[in-house]
C-alpha cells in the first residue's frame, strides 16, 4: 500500500464510498482519493467556510456541515 499526506487539519472522520474515501479538512476543503494500493487524487473540492464535523451519506445523498450551512449534495437523473 502506500503512504501520503493530502494536506489540511482533520477533526472529521474521512467516508468510504463505492471504492474511493472522502477527506474534509477543517479549512473547507474536501479530497477524494481512490481507495487502492496506490495513491490517485481524484478531486479536491473547497466550499469556502471552516468545517469540522464528518460526512453523513442517506439514500445517496451527500451532506456537510459547515460552521453556517448545510449541504446537499446529490447526482441529477
């Protein structure tokens, strides 16, 4: 396997979803990696605003919470 770094303070706990884990820093910035044997950035993602609390996933929805707002996030179809 392997080890690196990707940056930013964690208090969040990181998501394991459909083979890849999802960072959120305390900075506002999310990181999704592939979860495998090597390291592959897939995205970074910031939302401008301090967050420290962890992921919540429902019926395929995406949440976080930032210190000011609550965010949905979801595929269209």
């Amino acid at each position: 396997h392997w080890r690196g770094r990707i940056g930013g303070n964690h208090s969040a706990a990181p998501l394991y979803a459909e083979g890849r884990i999802y960072f959120q820093s305390e900075e506002g910035e999310g990181v999704v990696i592939t979860a495998g044997t090597e390291f592959e950035e897939l995205a970074r993602n910031p939302i401008g605003e301090r967050t420290l609390a962890s992921y919540a996933v429902d019926d395929g929805v995406l949440f976080i919470r930032s210190l000011d707002h609550l965010y949905r996030i979801e595929e269209k179809g």
